[in-house]
C-alpha cells in the first residue's frame, strides 16, 4: 500500500467518475472538533459500482461537509481527491463508506478536518452495526437519509488525535458512476488509446522530458506534479520517478484492463498482485492523463 500512495502522490493520479444530475443536498448538525463547533450545512452521496474492481465491493459514500463542493470529489475510485481537499482546508467534515446491502454493516469513516502536521494522513475510523454512529439510515427513490450521531469523548485518545463529536441530520440525492462505454483487456487494453496516452506521461517523465509530459496530462495534473518538483528539487523528483515508473516495456506488461466511461478512463496496472489505477480523459479528440 505504501508503494501504491506514493506512485500516487508522484504521478497526481485523480480517480474520478461522472455523473449526469446534480444531487441535492442538505444538512443541519454541527460537528464538533476540539471542543470548536463546525457548523454542518451540505450532505453528498455517491453510490459506487467497483467495476473497476479496486474496492471489496460496491460502496455508498456520504459526505456531509460545513461548505459546499464539487459532487465528483466523492467518485474517484479511492476517494482521494475528498482528502486532499479536507488537508488543503478547503472543506471540513464526515465522510462515511459501506456497502448498504450486506447484512452485517461495517462503515469505514474518515474526519475531513486537516491536521496539524501536514504530512499526516487524515483521522479515520470504522464501526458497525454494534456500535454505529449512523442512525435511521433509509434509502428510498434515489435518495439516502439519517442522522450521524456520536459524543465526544472527554479526552482525546492522544496528543495527535482531535477529539471530536457529532449530531448531524442530513438527506441527499445519490450520484451513480457513468455508464461502461468500452472495456479492454490483454493486449487490446495495451494498445489502446486510452493505456498509450499513460505510457506516452510516464515515458517523457522518466526521460526527463517535462514540458512534453504538460502536453499529455491536465493542468490540474501538472500543477501537481510542478508543486512535487519545487518541494523535492528536479533530481530528487527524477530519482523517484525512476524508482516508481517502470520503462515502458515493464508498464505495458503490468497492463490488464482498460474500463471506458464516455471520456473518463480507469488504466488497470498490476505489479507483484498490487493493483494501481491511473487515469486519463479525452480532450482535443485524444487522451491525457487526469
């Protein structure tokens, strides 16, 4: 997992899925961090549908935030684009992940609130159906509400770790990933434009050809990448890019599915039974890497 976090804070992979209708969204709570109230005022759902096989199976998110933000943040494949928002303090809140069908619940949550030190991840944690703090959930006619219930507890567990509470109503729309418009696999996934347009980034990264990988990722995606390069110096970042991007000989060999969503795309990389998911969209009638 740790290769895997750090291949993704290195390339700027961004995992996400469209949907067509936006959602509505509403909360009244207050999210209490610290012994600070957070007013909590928006709630978003995103049902995940894992065909591109990167989670143990379907799963509900619900986010419900003191800020308004852009519904795709919850449907990237992992999720990330939501926690580094929450570390840029750009949104604060809950985030909670399970899937609504199995009979023993279990929900996976995460505090969207950013730490003091930069460089920690964000707090998470998991109840069940025997110590829930996700109260009359109902979902009925595309929607999902409850109520998010938890007290804070008099001390925090370490110096660390925010103590943090919650009562907070909410009820929202859910999103759906887009429709599957082509899958590949085999060697038909390597060849196609979708799993080229990676290799073309990776290649002109390990090369050192900087200006010419601009050209073939999102802005978004290079300001990134231009952000890793001021903090780590150009030969640090080249020495990791070498230690984490395999040559294309390698990459194309790790390759085994493509999934197509209109003109979002999932590139399937397995290394030693690891899994990595990179991502690309179509612009100017070809594809970059997202």
């Amino acid at each position: 997992m740790k290769k895997v976090v750090c291949m993704f804070a290195l390339l700027g992979w961004v995992v996400a899925c469209c949907a067509s209708a936006e959602p509505v969204s509403t909360a009244t709570g207050t999210l209490e961090i610290n012994g600070k109230a957070v007013p909590i005022k928006y709630a978003y759902a995103f049902q995940h549908d894992n065909e591109e096989g990167f989670l143990d199976g379907p799963e509900l998110r619900i986010a419900v935030t003191d800020r308004e933000i852009d519904p795709a943040l919850l449907g990237g494949v992992l999720s990330l684009d939501l926690d580094a928002a929450a570390k840029k303090k750009d949104v604060c809140g809950l985030l909670l992940k399970f899937d609504p069908k199995k009979e023993s619940r279990e929900i996976n949550g995460t505090l969207l609130y950013a730490p003091s030190d930069p460089r920690a991840p964000l707090v998470s944690f998991t109840r069940t159906d025997d110590d829930t703090c996700l109260k009359k959930l109902e979902i009925k006619d595309g929607k999902v509400t409850g109520i998010l219930d938890e007290k804070a507890p008099e001390k925090s567990p370490s110096e660390d770790m925010p103590k943090y509470g919650y009562h907070i109503e909410f009820t929202a729309a859910i999103r759906t990933n887009d429709p599957i418009t082509a899958r590949f696999k085999g060697a038909e996934a390597v060849k196609s434009p979708q799993a080229q347009a990676v290799i073309a980034y990776e290649k002109a990264l390990r090369e050192g050809r900087i200006e010419d990988a601009k050209k073939l990722a999102t802005p978004e995606r290079f300001s990134k990448m231009g952000q890793a390069i001021e903090q780590m110096g150009k030969d640090v970042f080249m020495e990791q890019v070498k230690q984490f991007i395999p040559d294309t000989a390698a990459r194309e060999k790790q390759i085994t599915d493509v999934i197509v969503r209109g003109k979002h795309a999932v590139v399937v990389m397995v290394e030693k039974g690891s899994r990595t998911p990179g991502t690309v969209i179509e612009s100017g009638g070809g594809w970059i890497v997202e």
